[in-house]
C-alpha cells in the first residue's frame, strides 16, 4: 500500500501518547517515588531526610518522555515511507481526502480506501467552561504549574483517580465526587472496586459517592463547586483550588464528512461497522475510539492492524472480551472477561477462586500486601471466564490471563505451567492449582 496520515496536531501519536496514557504515567510513577521517599523509605530502613519536590523537573522528565516517543513515530513514518499531512482532515469525496492547514490552505489527496482513526475527545460538562489553568480536563490536569491545596474530581473513573492520586501524593487534598455509587467507572468488579475505595481513602483521597456536581462558579483564586446527594437532596458547597472535569470521554466524529457521503452513525456520535470494521460506506472503514467498544489504546491499535489486513483479504477477528482494562494507581487494578455481575445476570454457573496478596512472598518482601487476585471460571468446563486484580503489578500480571483467555484455557491448564517463585505472577499460579483445581475437583 502507499499510506498516508492526515493528523492536526503538531506531533503524532494521538490523545495516548500526548496528553494521555504516557504523561499521566510518568507522572504516577514519579509521583509515587516521591510519596515512598516522605512517607515509607524509613520503614525499610533508609532515611530520606530532607526530601523536596521539583514540580518543574518532574514535568521536564515527562515531557522528555512524550518528546522521545513522538519522534520515534515520526522516524517510524520516514523508515516505512508514510506521507504525512499536517491539517485537519475531512473526506470531500468516496475516494477524496482533503486535509486543512492552519493558515487555511488544503492537500487534497486521491485514495482508494479511508481509515477513520480520529480517536475522542474531553466530554464536556454542561455549565461548567474548561480554562485549563483552574478547571481543567485531564490535559490541564498534566500540566498543573503548582500543587493546589484543594482539588475536586467530577467522577471518579479511571482517568480522574489516576490523575488524583499524582496530585494527592504530591500533597493536595483531594475529594472525588462520583454520580455512581462506586469508583472506577462502569466494568470494575463491585467487590475490587470496594477495597479499591478503601486503600485511597487511606492513602487520603476523600470519596463522595451518589453524589452529582450542579454547578461551579470561580472568584478570584477559589472555586465554589455545588454538588447534590442522592440521599440527601439539600445543596451542599466545596471550595477548592482546581476543579478536574473527568466525566469521560466521547467519540471525535464530527466536521469529517462522514454525513456528506452517508457514513452511519449510532445515538452516541459512534461510527456504525460490521465485523471488518467497513462502515455503511463501502471503501471507509474506522477503528478506535471512534467505533463502539472500549476506548482504550492497545484495543484500537489491534482493531487497526486487522482492519488493514482485512482490505488486503485476510479473515478478522478480535475478541472484545479478550481485551484487559487497568487503572495505574498503587496498587494498580487490572481486569479482563467477565465480572460476578456480569456472570450472575447472564445465569452463568461460575466457580471463584481468591487468593490475598499478603499471603504472596514476594509482595511480603517489597511490603506491598494490599489487594487480591480474583480468577471466574465456568463450572462445567473449568473455562476462565474473568480475571479480576487489585495489586502491585496487576497492570503486568493481567497479560498472562489475556493470554490464557485468549486461547480458551481451563485454570487447570495455568495450573500445569510451571511458574518462577517468588514472583508476583506466583498468585495466579497458586490460588488456580489450590482454589479451582484442588478444591473444585
């Protein structure tokens, strides 16, 4: 194929690699480095007197990060000869694509196929503007100049409890306000998402749960966040510094020409494709955030390579329950599959098995004992349904039920693999051979 990529922004790599994924990594990390040195280095006998915090380096150490990768891209391109086009890109034509400069110039370029990966963007809050220097979305929020005394979340989902837990670590007092009546969002497993609250909410992050933000006003330096319970209707006021829309995010499908030349979408602004990911239009196909499913990098990258080598022939497939999502706080929560909930609705027969961290050797050495590893196969054929974690590494750990979910293993066929001890991964091995083998058969 001769490829090319219409992208408006400055550098590639998209909302992940830019103001996403990657820099919200750096900072969780450094962040979480910075918490161990103040307040645990002395539990395991090492004195970290006089300990400061260089926002300003931290932020430089995250930008050198995203700058590294962006033009590793941009040499990838080069290498695998990509025509790149600097603008905004909109289809004029079935087989034309225009991409819009800046200064208000076009390339239009001739094509036999279109690829819409325009990903998504910020989800708005009605009445509430975004300035990004006190209310701010995740973008802002990577890029705060100072630590505020006082920051409010709207929602508690992943990107707002990664993004708390930095500026909570780095020393601000954070209260997340969640219309649901847990945190993480729709998917977590209830019972993870339960002690999940409890490890933040000692680590000091506050938690308003069932509770909805009205309206915000700013003066001067504060701002007044009105929110409302549901089990107490009467409006309560909170002041805080910076206020973090996090309320999730929506499909960038807009101003493409997709209406013009009778691209369907669905209720929620969702591109509609079959299995092949071909849209109502033949020779237009898209993938990512930008099609249903969820809006995740590594499952868009994955749509993105079948896609391709779909038009080139090849069968396409891809298993969305096979797909693991992770929040990357400390501990990390990972999942992948099913969850009880899920099982229980659909009448599924379901064995469980549980297996505490704080009976793990390694995580006893590195003292990092909080969680469990929670492992859902089917009754009957010992399947594995779902893996559900909240622990230390539950980020890596969760790829090796990806894999064994994604070739139909049994936890018996775990439970036959020799695995390395002490590791993390020990969990996985141990409670599958003493919970779901031993004990069920």
């Amino acid at each position: 194929f001769q490829t090319a990529c219409v992208e408006k922004n400055a550098t590639l790599g998209g909302t992940c690699l830019n103001v996403g994924c990657i820099p919200s990594k750096a900072l969780l990390h450094n962040s979480h480095l910075y918490h161990v040195a103040l307040h645990d280095m002395k539990n395991r006998g090492i004195d970290c007197d006089g300990v400061k915090l260089n926002l300003s380096k931290m932020m430089e150490q995250k930008s050198t990060a995203v700058k590294s990768l962006t033009s590793g891209i941009a040499h990838l391109f080069k290498q695998n000869k990509v025509a790149h086009y600097r603008g905004h890109g909109k289809i004029t034509g079935k087989n034309q694509v225009t991409s819009v400069k800046e200064d208000g110039s076009t390339d239009v370029i001739q094509t036999k196929n279109i690829l819409i990966a325009t990903g998504s963007e910020v989800t708005p809050f009605p009445g509430i503007e975004v300035d990004e220097k006190q209310i701010v979305s995740s973008t802002g929020a990577l890029s705060l100049e100072k630590v505020p005394e006082k920051m409010i979340l709207i929602g508690a989902g992943v990107i707002g409890l990664e993004l708390g837990s930095v500026w909570s670590r780095l020393g601000a007092e954070v209260t997340a306000v969640e219309f649901l009546s847990n945190i993480g969002g729709i998917g977590i497993d209830l019972e993870v998402a339960k002690n999940f609250q409890r490890i933040l909410t000692k680590q000091g992050l506050k938690f308003k749960l069932d509770t909805k933000v009205t309206s915000a006003s700013k003066s001067g330096d504060k701002i007044s966040v009105n929110i409302e319970s549901a089990k107490d209707p009467s409006k309560k006021e909170e002041e805080c510094d910076v206020l973090l829309v996090c309320v999730g995010r929506r499909p960038y499908t807009t101003n493409l020409g997709l209406e013009e030349i009778g691209v369907k979408k669905d209720e929620r602004g969702r591109i509609v494709v079959n299995e092949r990911f071909q849209s109502s239009v033949p020779n237009v196909y898209a993938i990512g955030d930008c099609i249903p499913g969820p809006m995740l990098a590594h499952k868009a990258e994955d749509e993105g390579i079948l896609c391709v080598e779909g038009i080139t022939g090849a069968s396409v497939h891809l298993d969305y329950n096979c797909v693991p999502s992770v929040i990357y706080t400390h501990p990390e929560v990972s999942w992948i599959g099913k969850s009880e909930e899920e099982l229980k609705k659909e009448g599924v027969q379901y064995k469980i098995g549980k297996f505490p961290m704080v009976a793990n050797s390694r995580a006893k050495t590195n003292a990092e004992t909080d969680g469990f590893v929670k492992i859902l196969a089917d009754k009957a054929t010992d399947k594995i349904l779902g893996c559900h974690m909240i622990c230390w590494g539950a980020g890596e750990l969760i790829n090796e039920a990806a894999l064994a979910m994604e070739y139909g293993a049994s936890s018996e066929d775990i439970a036959r693999v020799c695995h390395a001890h002490p590791v993390c991964s020990f969990n996985f091995f141990f409670f599958i051979f003493v919970h779901l083998v031993f004990i069920y058969n």
